[in-house]
C-alpha cells in the first residue's frame, strides 16, 4: 500500500472519532507536472541491442525491482530512468561485446498507472479505480462508476487531494452537478484523487 492510500486510511479511520473538518473551497489545484519517468515494478520493458538481436528480449520488472538479461543476469531497474538503464546494461554487456549501443523502451508503464489512478468510493453502483489522464473531473468519474445508489448523500461527498500541506477533505456537490446542471464543484481531478459518495443517515 502507498502512503497516500495508507495516509487516507489513517485520516478515515480517525474521523469515525471525530468528525471530519471538510473544507468549503477550491481544492489545490497548481498544474499536474510530469517529471523524468522512473521505472517501478511491474513495468515491461523492451530493451534493444544495436546489432545483437539475440540480446534484444521484452522482459518485465519483477517485484524485486529486478529485471534478468542473456549475459547481464539480474540487473537492477526500479528507480531507474529508461536511458540510465540503458547505461548501466551497456556498461555490463561491454564485458562481453565491444562497444554495446542499448536502448530502453517502456512499454507498459504500470508502476506509475497504480500510483496516479483516480478512485470512487461508497454509494456508487460500482466502486471503482482507474487510470488518471488529463481533463478528467468529477462527473467523468461518477458516471465511470455507473452513477449513484438510492441511497446516495451525494451533497455531502468528500474529495481527498494530496497537497503539499498533506491530505485535505473538499466538500464537492455530487447532486448538484448530476441533477441541478450546477458545476461549481465539478472539479477537474489530479493523481491519486479520492472521492467518497457519503450514505444517507435516516
């Protein structure tokens, strides 16, 4: 479990206590910025060798971080950018053929599709997880999970956003935006959102 998900477990938990202070304003919201990839387990990579098409194998990240390669053998791969792999097969390969060039390709970048998916919980038809890709918001994602229960309190539904402050709670009008046409908190969503659909209390 990552910890913004364990982060999130600790803050629900501890709201069963003490009610939780949601807050009434626009999430946090400065721009999504994507830095150099880095790859994380159970990525598939293709890894080419110039001339030694042998040597040129798909192989995915095993949850060691580890990926194995004819002569190399085990090598290390998590936390490494696709060219910094490269580097280092080269370096290794170099024992073996002279002048090694190396190319890595991700081809399935699963570690970071886990780590940045958007999710709904509670009185939703189906409770989902899924992919983060820019433009999604609020609505997108309620109707993803095939809309609301009868018994959905969805004026009362939370948005729990990492910020650079920690996790916070944003009160978000879920029946506003599904039956008013009212858009005011039809937020565009970030990675690792969480949106939680409250049940009515009778």
């Amino acid at each position: 479990m990552n910890n913004y998900l364990l982060g999130l477990l600790c803050a629900v938990m501890i709201s069963g206590c003490a009610k939780t202070v949601v807050l009434n304003e626009e999430p946090y919201s400065e721009k999504v910025k994507f830095s150099e990839y880095k790859i994380g387990n159970n990525d598939q990579l293709m890894i080419s060798v110039w001339k030694n098409q042998e040597l040129s194998i798909s192989v995915p990240v095993r949850p060691d971080g580890k990926i194995s390669m004819p002569l190399v053998g085990d090598a290390q791969a998590q936390g490494l950018s696709p060219e910094a792999l490269a580097s280092e097969l080269a370096d290794k390969l170099s024992k073996y053929i002279r002048g090694p060039n190396v190319t890595v390709i991700v081809l399935g970048a699963n570690s970071a599709s886990y780590s940045s998916r958007v999710r709904i919980t509670g009185a939703v038809n189906g409770q989902l997880s899924i992919p983060y890709y820019t433009d999604l918001n609020v609505l997108d994602l309620v109707l993803e999970a095939g809309g609301l229960t009868e018994f959905a309190n969805a004026d009362e539904s939370i948005l729990y956003r990492k910020t650079p402050d920690g996790i916070k709670p944003y009160h978000v009008n879920v029946d506003d935006i599904l039956n008013k046409g009212i858009l005011d908190t039809n937020y565009t969503l970030r990675p690792s959102d969480i949106l939680i659909i409250p049940e009515s209390v009778f």
